[in-house]
C-alpha cells in the first residue's frame, strides 16, 4: 500500500494547481482503501509480483474518488469522513471537474498495463457504475422501490468496483477462467455486504465514528434496505411513517424511524443480508490457492460485518 500511495501521489500532479489541490484534499482524508487492498491481496494470492499491480490499484483508487466527489456533489453532502466534503471547501464546479480529471488519468494509467482485457474490464466498470447512479436517482424518493430493486443499485453503484478490482487481480495473474470468475464473485458478493452494512450504520452507527451526518440517505429521499424491510415487517402506521420520510426526504422522525427499523427487526435482518453477501464471498474465495493472502481475503469477508465506520 506504500508504493500505492507513492503512485497515487505522482500521478495527481497537475500543471494546474487547483486539480491537485482538491483531488489530493479527497485522498488524503484516507478512507479504507479496501478497492486497491483488495486487488493486491488477490494479486498476492494468485502468485502476482510485477509493477502493475501498484499502477492499477492506485487506477481503481482514483476512479472510486472519482464517483465520491461526483456523489457529493449530486447528493449535496457536506461531511464525509469527519471533514467538509471538497464540494463543501471548493465548490461545485471545482469537485465536478476534478472528478473527470481523475477518472481521464485514471484510463491513461490503465493503458499502460498494455492489457486489453483489463482495459474493458475497468471501462466496462466504470460504465456500469455510472449507469447505478443515473439509476439510484431514478429510485429517489420511490417508496415501493423493493430489494431487488435496491439490490440492482449497490451491486452497480458500489459493488462493481470490488468485483473489477478481485477480476484484475486474476487477469494480471493470468489465471484460468474459473479463479478469474471467483475473484470477481468474492469482490461483488465483499462490495454488496459493505453497501448493506454501510446501510446499516445509517440507523445504528455513531456520527463521530462515521464521520457523515447519520439520517443523510433518508434525507435524500433513498430507500435502503433497512426501510424496505421496516415497511415489509412493520403495521399500518410504522409504514406510513417510514413511507412519507422517503417520499419527502425529512428527517424530523429519523429518531421514531431508526425505533421502527429496530422494533420491527428490520435491522437485524438487514445485517443477516450482510452477513449472507459475506458468506459468498468467503465460499469464492477458498477456490483460490491456499496462502496467507488468500487467509486474508477471508479475514476480510469475517470482518467487515463488524465495521463500526
């Protein structure tokens, strides 16, 4: 991960100081890094040592930077990890702009692995990931959106890039058809068990620990998972409740309605979703070679229903 962070830090250089300024104030902010950990660990398991597995794990870094200052701006936030969002700091403009800068370098980047394969792998992500959040706009405020609905968002919205980032590390492996497709089930199945956890710590988290304003999906009207299933399980007055929230995108109730998620049990069946994603993963990912990587990977998948952040 250092000699990522080495790439990531020479490839924002620009000779116009304003891109680097807001794209190195996003990725310096931190954040988990799981997309370039990931591709790494299933290079390491896969027996893969050469450079490009820094070059395309720092591509995936910025592409996902990329959708969080575009997902910033389009959902108006002003907190993310702890801090003001870029949009917040610089506007706008600035976030929009420096956001297509880094996904134009991230495809510069991704031409030098020479590598037509993984040239569509990471254009055919990036596609589908744009596609998910015309799609989740569509689905603002829409209160009969159901799970599969809701599932067909996060698995294009937020886990496709788990999935391209395990694919890669097959494809640079040159690994057989059926480990490149277990890697990129264990990298979709990783990538959906985060969203629904994320969905989770929406109504069971803690803002200091989170650093996001906690109500902020209800706010902009999302129906995640943890309201679909309150309203599937709940009476008469806890669905209209839960149902105008959405409609309207207020947050007045946000107390009354993180109680109704609980109550009716929506939560605890919202992490066993999780907790079945995380399964799959785990299943894929013992097709691979029996390594401390690959026992990484699984740790990975263990844990993940355990974030807190």
């Amino acid at each position: 991960m250092a000699a990522v962070d080495l790439v990531i830090a020479q490839r924002l250089d620009s000779g116009v100081p304003l891109v680097g300024e807001v794209a190195k104030y996003i990725i310096s902010a931190g954040g988990k890094r799981l997309r370039p950990v990931l591709l790494l660990l299933t290079c390491g398991a896969l027996g893969y040592n050469g450079h490009q597995r820094h070059n395309l794990a720092a591509v995936v870094e910025f592409i996902h930077t990329a959708t969080l200052l575009h997902d910033d701006v389009v959902d108006e936030s002003t907190l993310r990890r702890g801090r003001p969002t870029a949009n917040e700091n610089f506007g706008n403009p600035a976030s929009v702009l420096v956001g297509d800068f880094l996904y134009s370098r991230a495809f510069q980047m991704m031409v030098e692995a020479q590598s037509m394969r993984v040239m569509q792998t990471l254009a055919d992500a990036t596609n589908v990931i744009a596609e998910g959040e015309v799609l989740q706009l569509m689905n603002m405020h829409d209160a009969s959106l159901d799970e599969d609905g809701y599932l067909r968002v996060i698995r294009s919205k937020t886990a496709k890039l788990f999935e391209a980032s395990a694919r890669l590390g097959a494809i640079l492996a040159g690994s057989p058809s059926a480990i490149e497709t277990a890697c990129a089930d264990y990298g979709q199945a990783l990538g959906t068990a985060f969203q629904v956890i994320d969905d989770v710590l929406d109504y069971d988290g803690n803002a200091a620990e989170m650093g996001k304003n906690l109500g902020d999906d209800l706010r902009e009207g999302k129906a995640t998972l943890p309201l679909i299933l309150a309203m599937q399980r709940g009476n008469e007055a806890q669905r209209q409740t839960v149902r105008e929230a959405i409609e309207t995108g207020s947050v007045d109730k946000i107390t009354e309605i993180a109680n109704i998620v609980r109550v009716t049990g929506a939560l605890e069946a919202t992490r066993n979703a999780a907790a079945a994603e995380a399964q799959r993963a785990i299943d894929a990912a013992m097709l691979l070679p029996d390594n401390p990587h690959r026992s990484a990977l699984l740790t990975l998948a263990s844990q993940l229903l355990n974030r807190r952040t």
